[in-house]
C-alpha cells in the first residue's frame, strides 16, 4: 500500500468504528411520505444546529460569516484533545436520532499516548421531564432519540466524566466510504462489528469491539516515517463526516497520531469503557472473519430481526439502491435528500458512483447559484473560490471534493 493511501487512513479509522452498527438497515431508503422526508429533514438540522452551536463555542463568531477556517491548536494547554464520536441512527416518527455507537479518542501530546474509551449504547441515562415511559427507555442512546443531541452529549459527558472538546457525527453512506478506503470486505466487517447477539454479555462486547478496530487499523495503517500529509486526500475523508473541528485541525490531530509511531508501540493506545464490564479483547481478523460470524451468528440468525440485510446479497442490495435513485432522480425533493445524505458513497462501481455524485451534484440549487457566481467573476477576482460568498461555499466545497473524488 501506497504511502498516501496510509496517511488518508489515519482519519479513516477514527471515524470507522463507530459508524459500524448500520447493518441492519442494509441502505438508506427513501422515505415514502412527505411527512416522513420533513422529519428527516429536520433531524439533519437538528444535528448541522448543534455542530455549529458547539464550533462556535471553539471558534471567533464571525469565522462563520465570513467563511474564514479556525486554524486555532485544538489540543489544550495541557496538549490533550477529546473528540467524541457519535454514530447517530435517525429513526421515522422520531424527532431526534439516537446515539447508538458512542467513542471518546483522547490524545496527549505530552505523553505520546491515545485513549479509546467506550460507552455502551445501554447505559442508564436520565431523560428529560416527562420523556421516560418504560424503564427501557432511560438509555444513553435515547438521551439524544427523546431529549435531543445536545441533551444527549451532555449526559455522555456525565457518564466519562469528562467534556469532549470537538464532535464528530457519521451515518451509513459514511460508513460505506471509509469502508471502501480502507480495502475491507464490507458486508463481513459491517457485521462483525455489529455483532451483539453472538456474545453472552451483549451490547458491552460490541462497544469494546469497536474500540478494538479502531486500535488495531490505527496500528496497521499509520505510517511508521514522517512524511507530507497529503492535503487532498485528507479533504476526502473530512467532507464525509458532520464535525465541529476544522480542516486545519484535523490535520493537526492527524499530524499528531503520525508523530507517536503507533505501529512499533502498539502500547501507546489504552482501552476502557464507561462504565466499567467485564468483557474480552477480540481481534478483527478479515481473513477468518467468514469462520468468525459463523461460529458466533450461525446459531442464531434464525431469530435475529427480519429486517437484518445480513441474509441479502451485496447485488441485490446494490441493485434496490440503484433501482431508487434511477426511479427518483427528477424528483428534486429526493436529489436534496440524498445529496445531503451522500448517497452515492453508498454505491460500490466506481464509475456508477461517480456518475451519481456527479449528478446530484449538478442538480443541486446550490451549486447553480454557484456556477452564476463563478460565471459573475466571483471565483476569480483573488484565487480559487475565494471570492465565493459564504452562503454558496458548501457548493464550491463540494465541487472541490467532487474533482479530487475523481482524481485519488
């Protein structure tokens, strides 16, 4: 492998484990009413609402106007940074997602170490007044289904005792991606690190699993010499989560991980959980990981949930995708969903992916408003995109992402 494929994978794998719980959804299908895409609707704003309302808090208030990046250090005086992940699942007919795969990553400079700490989606919670019906609803994970994300991180905050300095937010279609990148076999993986059912303690099992993969693709891939980071290839992988940090501050952290040669001192990452279970460190092995699933899954996959796409080959799911976008592309409330869902992530032929990103790109109002500015001269008075007025730079960003797509 490639020094630049090692360097973009360092972001990847931060990312990777906790966005890992999706196999049971097989796809991101369209919603069939317009009361349910409202909803949807609003959840994404709900979540772009807290991101903002949590940079703004890091960042100078009129970075945001003016489109300027945050370039500030993100590790603390003390050299340490907390970035908590979040693997939000949006269900319909509720307002909020749920926090179903939840990691701290804490980094110290000072130290040279990293800390991957788990919290189980189970985990007892408070809700809010009136919002608890059973006991099975006081869960971590509904903290943010029935009181909201910002609520939610709150009461995962309580839970590590700590508060996380940046967030980072992932979905299915990113998950796909991040998958694609690292060269894993996806419909093997996505239920290896799913896999509850199989283990006797449950939930516990799987938390600690992902912070397993997330330790060992951080020890596989990162590169063991110092080198440039490829700026481009980073943008790849930044562009496919929701995160509060910057660009230049991601960049930052993966600087840092690169620095701590975790491939010769594996020892360097910790693992814990909060609160504390008695639960086993499994090793993510993709050469055995067929035999794995059987041994623990093949027992039981006669009850696990009808839903489950465990059972449903990778053409047949790949073709139900292509089959929805091909019938609704000239709908245009369906290209908004699914651009801002990045659907085409979803998509394993490359060129049928690009096709797709492509023409949803292009469908987009955004990007026509966009184009008109680039037609008036605005793209070019100082360089590239700088004239570009903020309200369209997530246009301009996405066609930036869209040429480097094609290019790595």
């Amino acid at each position: 492998m490639n020094m630049k494929r090692k360097i973009v994978l360092i972001l990847s794998v931060m990312v990777l484990g906790v966005c890992l719980w999706f196999a049971a959804k097989g796809i991101l299908w369209y919603r069939a009413t317009a009361a349910e895409r409202a909803l949807e609707k609003k959840q994404d704003q709900a979540i772009e609402d807290v991101i903002d309302s949590h940079r703004l808090k890091n960042s100078d208030p009129t970075d945001k106007e003016t489109g300027k990046e945050d370039t500030a250090d993100p590790f603390d005086e003390d050299g340490i940074v907390r970035v908590l992940f979040i693997g939000l699942d949006k269900r319909v007919g509720q307002e909020n997602g749920h926090c179903d795969a939840i990691q701290l990553i804490t980094l110290d400079q000072g130290s040279g170490t990293i800390n991957i700490t788990a919290v189980p989606r189970g985990t007892y919670s408070p809700l809010p007044p009136g919002k608890g019906v059973t006991s099975s609803d006081y869960y971590v994970s509904n903290a943010c289904g029935l009181g909201g994300l910002d609520y939610g991180i709150k009461q995962i905050e309580k839970i590590l005792g700590v508060k996380s300095d940046y967030l980072v937010v992932v979905g299915f279609s990113e998950t796909l991606g991040i998958l694609r990148n690292l060269g894993l076999p996806t419909t093997e993986t996505l239920q290896w690190l799913r896999n509850r059912h199989g283990y006797a303690i449950g939930e516990p099992q799987r938390a600690h699993n992902h912070s397993t993969f997330i330790k060992q693709m951080l020890i596989k891939f990162a590169p063991t010499e110092k080198s440039s980071i490829n700026t481009a290839l980073q943008y790849l992988v930044y562009k496919i989560v929701k995160t509060d940090l910057s660009f230049a501050q991601a960049q930052k952290i993966i600087a840092t991980i690169s620095a701590m040669d975790i491939a010769n001192h594996p020892e360097k990452i910790q693992l814990s959980m909060r609160p504390l279970y008695a639960i086993q460190d499994i090793p993510y092995d993709p050469q055995h990981i067929g035999e794995y699933l059987d041994q623990t899954l093949g027992p039981i996959k006669h009850l696990l949930n009808k839903d489950d796409y465990s059972g449903t080959s990778e053409e047949t799911i790949q073709a139900k995708l292509l089959s929805i976008i091909e019938k609704n592309k000239n709908n245009p409330e369906f290209v908004s969903w699914a651009y801002q869902n990045n659907i085409w992530l979803q998509i394993e032929d490359n060129e049928k992916r690009l096709a797709v990103q492509y023409d949803l790109l292009v469908s987009t109002k955004k990007f026509e408003r966009f184009l008109r500015e680039i037609s008036n001269g605005a793209g070019g008075r100082k360089g590239w995109g700088e004239g570009i007025p903020p309200a369209h730079r997530r246009a301009f960003d996405d066609f930036k992402f869209f040429l480097l797509y094609c290019l790595y």
